[in-house]
C-alpha cells in the first residue's frame, strides 16, 4: 500500500514535475508550479485509492533531498486530484516557500467514477474512488 510521507516539488533540468504536466488551465496548476502565493497555501491534493484496469511497471532513478536511488515504480493504486479545503480550525501561518507535502489520512464515503487516465507509464483507467489521504503544503526548514 503507497504510505505518502513529505515530498520536495523539483525543478531541475530534464526533470518531470507535477506542474509541467498539468494544463495551464487545470485547478491549482498555477499554484503547484510555484506554492509561493498565500492564495496557493489552500491547494492541497487529495488522494484516493483504486482500482486501476491495467499494471504497469517500469524502473526510474530517483532523486530527492535524502539522495539519490534506482526505485521500481509498480502497481499504481493511488489517484491525486488538486483540491482545495475550507478550514474548520484556525490556520497555521506557513511561512513562503513550502514546497513540500505532508499527507493526512482521511476518510469519506467513495465514489463510483470510472475515468480513463494516461500517464508516463501507461494509458489506462481506474475505476471507484476512496479517500485515503490529504496532502497540503509545508514549509520545512533546513
């Protein structure tokens, strides 16, 4: 099962980001290329697990702040969609530069949707939606 924990948004030559595949035109796509603006703190992802019609896999390197390492990439069970929230509780100021997410689990009922999908990996679709997780910006020093 994918456990997401913090992950850096990276910007580096001949990387893919989650930005530059989004259209222009997509909710938050302005936001997940640059978390800099206080409107862009809203912005979250919200994460749900699925059935995907089809398994691919592959290998890629992949490189972080915590080094470099060669990952298989298999068995997509996880689909994020941009979202934004509407706080119940009194917000944290987040200082500018959170290009980080931490994800929080959460629950609610799911949803029956079947959409088609392509990706680097494959062109597929999946198929029911349960919340699993909620992952916003943060700000991480050092």
């Amino acid at each position: 099962m994918f456990t997401p924990e913090a992950g850096k948004v990276s910007e580096r030559a001949g990387e893919t980001t989650l930005a530059s595949q989004l259209s222009p035109s997509a909710p938050g796509a302005e936001c997940l290329a640059s978390v800099k603006s206080p409107s862009c703190l809203a912005l979250a992802l919200l994460c749900y697990q699925t059935a995907f019609a089809t398994s691919a896999s592959a290998a890629a390197t992949v490189v972080d702040q915590f080094g470099q390492n060669d990952r298989k990439l298999f068995r997509a069970d996880m689909f994020c969609a941009p979202a934004r929230k509407t706080p119940l509780f009194k917000p944290i100021p987040v200082p500018p530069g959170a290009d980080h997410l931490t994800c929080y689990h959460t629950e609610g009922r799911s949803i029956n949707a079947i959409r088609p999908i392509i990706n680097q990996l494959e062109q597929t679709r999946f198929r029911g939606l349960t919340p699993r997780y909620f992952c916003m910006p943060t700000y991480k020093k050092g």
